[in-house]
C-alpha cells in the first residue's frame, strides 16, 4: 500500500495531522491552534513523504 504515492502521502498527512490534535485535546490546551499546526505539519509531511519512497523487494 505505500509504494503508491497518494497512498503513503494520505497515511503520512493523517498522522502528522492527528498528533497535534490529540496533544491538543489530552493536554486542555487551545483546539483550533491544535488544527493550524496540524495541517501545517501534515502538509509538510506529505510533501516529504513522497522523497523517501520505499525500497522494492
């Protein structure tokens, strides 16, 4: 699944994305700026994922 591009930029944006958010949420802290950085840090994420593509077998 994550030898294709868009793929493997989705899982990488999902879980760049939720970390803040669940940070956010757990710690008490501000919800929207948990969202601003997460889809600043999920962007940059996808956008590197597709650099580091997987080795084939």
């Amino acid at each position: 699944m994550l030898e294709q591009k868009f793929p493997r930029a989705a899982v990488f944006f999902v879980v760049a994305f939720g970390v803040p958010v669940l940070l956010s949420l757990l710690t008490g802290g501000n919800f929207d700026r948990g969202v601003q950085i997460g889809v600043v840090m999920g962007i940059i994420f996808a956008v590197m994922s597709q650099y580091f593509e997987p080795v084939p077998s």
